[in-house]
C-alpha cells in the first residue's frame, strides 16, 4: 500500500504541478491550433491531430511511469483499485487528469487558443 501511495503521489505531483507536462502538451496544442475554427463543424483533421496529441500525452505518461519503475499496465491497475475505493480526493485527481485527454475537452481548448491566437 505504501508503494502505491508513493506512486500515485509521484504522478499527481508530476502531472498537476510539474510544469514539464503542462508545457509540452501546450506547445503541441500551439502549434496545432490554427486548424480548428469555432463553429460547429468537426472536420477529419480535428480527429487526427487529435491522434497526435493523444500519442503525445501517452508518450510523456509512459516516460513518466517508467521513470518511478512502474508499467502502464500497474499504473491502470492502481487507477482501477483507486476507482472502485472509497478515497474521494484520489478520484477526483484520476477524473482531472483523464479530463486532459478527453476530445471534447481538448477540442474546446483548441477552439480557444486558435482565438486567442487570432486575437
């Protein structure tokens, strides 16, 4: 359990106050974001750079979790366990951070930057 605990606190601080992913992943949506208008059309190329980023966000997850010596596949199991517990704060965190990589979220965060960019 102590292992576990260590693991989970090692990925919320890397995550969510550790500016190297916060970083990498708005460079990415920075250099992407031109494409994506704010209207209601889902063009084929939202989807694929949302592939790319995808790709990015599992890049750094799996570099991190190796990093500690822990697989994906352990940290999917730890995830799961925290789930189906009753710590409601640990819960939250895993719903943040799978709310990073969901598309309707990063499509929105997109659309605002392409805005922004276009002032």
């Amino acid at each position: 359990m102590a292992e576990e605990d260590d693991i989970f606190e090692k990925f919320s601080e890397h995550f969510f106050m550790d500016d190297t992913f916060a970083s990498k992943m708005e460079e990415f949506m920075k250099e992407h974001c031109d494409a994506f208008a704010d209207d209601e059309e889902q063009k084929l190329e939202y989807t694929t750079i949302y592939g790319k980023y995808q790709e990015l966000f599992d890049q750094v997850m799996k570099e991190f979790l190796e990093s500690q010596g822990v697989t994906v596949e352990q940290f999917h199991a730890l995830c799961t366990k925290v789930m189906a517990g009753e710590d409601e704060e640990r819960k939250a965190t895993i719903n943040m951070f799978l709310a990073v990589s969901d598309y309707d979220v990063f499509l929105q965060e997109m659309q605002r930057m392409a805005e922004e960019k276009r002032g």
